[in-house]
C-alpha cells in the first residue's frame, strides 16, 4: 500500500484477506517503530531507570 493512497473502511473490508494482513502488518510495524521511538525519546530525556516501571512497583530488581 502507497502512504499516499487513501483507504476508507469499506473499501477495506472488500479487499483479499491477504491484502489486509499485508496492510495490518505495516502499519503493526509503523506502530512499533513509533512506539520504540517515543520510548528512546523519553529515555534520552528522564533517564532510562524512568522507563522501567514495572520494576519499581513489583520490587523484581
């Protein structure tokens, strides 16, 4: 799929199941790639002990 290229719902669901796990797993990685970016972005600013909650509240360090 073209990131130019608008896709509407309908037109979606009437697309190859395989097309749609084609598009659903793009935009999974633009996700993740987002995500992971957002998680670097905090790091470099608060530090990355910041970033590991769940340690702090479950006591697994």
């Amino acid at each position: 799929m073209k990131n130019n290229k608008k896709l509407d719902l309908k037109s979606f669901f009437k697309l190859p199941i395989k097309e749609q796990e084609k598009i659903m797993s793009e935009i999974a990685g633009k996700a993740n790639k987002d995500q992971l970016d957002l998680v670097k972005k905090y790091d470099k600013k608060f530090g990355k002990e910041e970033t590991a909650s769940c340690c702090q509240c479950c006591g697994c360090k």
